[in-house]
C-alpha cells in the first residue's frame, strides 16, 4: 500500500508580498548600531542586514521583519541590537506558518522578552554595561499585520496615498505631549530619552497592534534614523512613487543623508500584494 501523499486539489491561498530593506550608518556615526531582520515563519531561513548598505527583495507569503536601533558604551549599542535579531529569528522560525493572529501576538512578545533577557544577561560583561536596543517588530499573517514596538523605532501603513503611524514613540517627549505638556521649548534636551528598551528595562511593556490589509498597502518599519530629519510628508510623497519598492527604500534612506543623516538609519519597507493560490 502505497503512503504518497496526494496533492490538495483545493491549496490554500498564499498572501504575496514583496520586501525591501537597506540600512546605512549615515552622515555622522562612525559605525551602524542598528541591525534589520527579514525571517520566514516557519522555515530556518533568514536574511540579516549588517552591511553599512544592503538591499534585500523578496516575494513570499508570511513573513515577518523587525528593526532594532541599539545603543550603550563603544560596541554596546551594536551587539545589543544584532543579538534582537539573532533571538527574533530564532524564535520566530519556530512557529508555524499558519500562525493565528492571537498566536502572532503572543510569539512577538515572547520573542521580545526573551531578547530582552539575552540582552540583560550578556550586559553583565564590563565592556557592554547599559546596552540596549529599540526593537519594532512585525508579521504578516493571514493577510494581517501584527506589529510589536518597544521603544522608538516606528511602523507605519501607507494606504491610498495617506501615512498612518501605527506605533507611538515610547520617548519621554512624547509622554509629555500626550499629556499636555504645555511647551516643546522645554523639551529641546530630552529628545534622545526612551522610556523602555530591551535589556536596560527591568519590566517591559511590549505594545502590539494589528491591522487588516488590503491589497496594495505598504508597511514601514525604521528606526529614528529616518524620522528624525525626514518628515512623515516627505515620507509619504516617497512611497507615492511609482518606483521598484528598493528604489524607493533606497530614496528614504537618501532623504535622511540629504537632510543631514545625523544617526544610523534603517529601513524595512513591505507592499502586500494580496491574494494569490499556489
């Protein structure tokens, strides 16, 4: 008796989307603290950005992809933010593709919080005390986005022409402003304060969201880098272009140099596609 499994006749659709990412150290750092992530639920495959300057394109179904902007001491902010990645992906390729959205959530911050720790752990050598890294997550699942943020790194949705922020800064100015904070004049020196990181925060409070997508939709992930001297407009007339999603990755990450490119920018920029039975 033969045990050849036959093919479904009736496969389940796939959800295409296309990835482009770059990081680039910018204009007045000596060397690039942040470290992107572009992984496949699921599978052990992953693509880990720690070139001053790579482009990555890809097309699949769920991915998931996290940007992490370290910092702390001489090496501190580079190992903190490359050992995120290192443990996102670990952990994350361990789950099942056909994840469900409750699962997603529940695997980014558990993936958070494990990094969290690692980091913790591995600050205990004298060199690497303080380090920490921001870390934004996400993963496209079941044609949804299920994003996870600690810190300040940031994830948008670019949909019909319009730029939507779904993550809030984790800063101590945005916490003032949220709260009335009657003056930006005073808030001139606390621009670069964070309330929460991985491995320099004793307890974290991993923020996740989700949002349906429609065919089309672009998420951004990026760290400050981008949104400091570039302004949601011009980001938007960015992603506006009818251009390649690398050529466009690599227009945001030109707008920040151009404007001054005064830390470490990174970039993961997706375009769901939609629907496609394979």
């Amino acid at each position: 008796m033969s045990s050849r499994t036959e093919p479904d006749p009736f496969p389940s659709p796939l959800h295409r989307l296309e990835v482009a990412a770059r990081s680039h150290v910018g204009r007045h750092r000596d060397n690039n603290e942040d470290s992107l992530l572009v992984g496949h639920l699921g599978r052990d495959e992953r693509h880990l950005f720690d070139l001053p300057a790579t482009s990555y394109l890809a097309r699949s179904g769920e991915w998931f992809a996290a940007v992490c902007d370290g910092m702390g001491g001489e090496a501190g902010g580079e190992v903190a933010s490359r050992l995120a990645t290192v443990v996102l992906d670990a952990e994350l390729k361990r789950r099942p593709r056909s994840a469900s959205l409750r699962m997603a959530s529940e695997a980014l911050t558990g993936a958070l919080v494990t990094a969290a720790r690692t980091i913790a752990e591995a600050a205990r050598e004298p060199s690497l005390k303080r380090m920490g890294t921001t870390a934004t997550a996400a993963v496209v699942v079941q044609g949804q986005l299920v994003f996870a943020q600690v810190g300040d790194s940031r994830a948008y949705l670019f949909r019909g022409g319009k730029l939507t922020q779904l993550t809030e800064d984790q800063t101590l100015v945005a916490h003032l402003r949220k709260n009335g904070h009657p003056s930006d004049g005073d808030l001139a020196g606390l621009s670069n304060v964070i309330l929460q990181a991985l491995g320099t925060s004793t307890h974290l409070d991993v923020v996740v969201g989700a949002v349906e997508l429609a065919p089309r939709d672009l998420v951004l992930l990026c760290s400050d880098g981008l949104t400091g001297p570039v302004t949601d407009e011009e980001i938007a007339h960015i992603l506006s272009r009818p251009a390649p999603l690398d050529v466009r990755v690599d227009a945001l990450v030109a707008a920040a140099n151009t404007a001054g490119g005064p830390d470490n920018i990174s970039c993961v920029l997706l375009d769901y596609l939609g629907l496609s039975l394979a």
